[in-house]
C-alpha cells in the first residue's frame, strides 16, 4: 500500500506495461485485419511536451511557497489542485507511454513498408514526449510534497 508519498515510478511502469500490453493485442487483432498503423504527428509530440512544460510551470509556486521564498501566501486548495494534476500527468504520461510503445513495436516489426520508416520516428518522438510528461508529473509531485517536521522526541 501507498503509504503517502504519492505515486511511486513502479506504479507508472506498471500502467505503461499494462496498457502497452493490451493495445499491443488490440493493434495486432487491427493489423490482422487488413489494416495500417494510423497516423501520428509530430504536433502531438509538441503538445506533450507543452503540457509538461505547464504542469512544471504549475508546480513552481508550491515549491516556493514551501521553502519559504514566496512573496504571497498559497491557498490550500491551489496546492492540493497542483498536486492532482501532476499526478494525472504522471498517470496520462505513463498510459500514453504504453499506447505509442505498442505502437512502435508493431512499426518495428514492419518498418519495410512504405511509409513505416518516417511514421516510425515520429511514434518514438511520441514515446519520448510521452515519458517526459510523466517525468514532469513526478517531479511536479515532488514540489508538492511537504515533508513531515523533524521531531525526535515525537516519533512513534
């Protein structure tokens, strides 16, 4: 059990291999049918990265007002709202991370065909993008966290 740390990076690698497993099975039944890897877009990777960047970005007023060097005070509910959204960004990173892992591998598997090769890069451009927005959730939730006080003679 979680024992309030938050999310812990063996709980997003696990997400990862599940959904990575299943769509895996889901583009193969696809693929078996007659069809071709749907396209992907170098924006797309763009975006992601833009989202880490703002979850990021969302983090940094916490972390100062934690440390003591805001000049205004945080309400409550904006760190607690902060902390959600960088663990729904570890979460979303983690499970879009597996859908364009499952993605790749099945373009690996066929990157003779036309169009495969430069579809390729741009599925690890996804995956890629993909782990740094979970990256960023995490150390997001990092900023959030408020370490318990130093108390020795209070401990348990």
């Amino acid at each position: 059990m979680n024992d309030g740390r938050g999310l812990r990076w063996s709980q997003l690698a696990a997400l990862a291999l599940v959904v990575g497993l299943l769509s895996w099975i889901g583009w193969r039944f696809y693929l078996n049918a007659g069809h071709l890897l749907g396209p992907a877009s170098w924006v797309s990777s763009v975006l992601i990265v833009a989202m880490a960047i703002l979850v990021i970005g969302a983090g940094l007023p916490v972390r100062r007002f934690l440390r003591g060097e805001a000049r205004k005070t945080l309400s409550p509910i904006r760190a607690a709202r902060t902390l959600v959204l960088a663990q729904a960004a570890a979460l979303t990173g983690s499970a879009v991370l597996g859908w364009y892992a499952a993605q790749v591998a099945h373009a690996l598997a066929d990157v003779d065909l036309p169009g495969y090769r430069a579809l390729l890069w741009r599925l690890l451009a996804l995956t890629a993008s993909s782990l740094v927005l979970a990256g960023a959730g995490m150390l997001t939730q990092r900023m959030c966290r408020v370490d318990p006080p130093n108390d020795s003679a209070g401990s348990r």
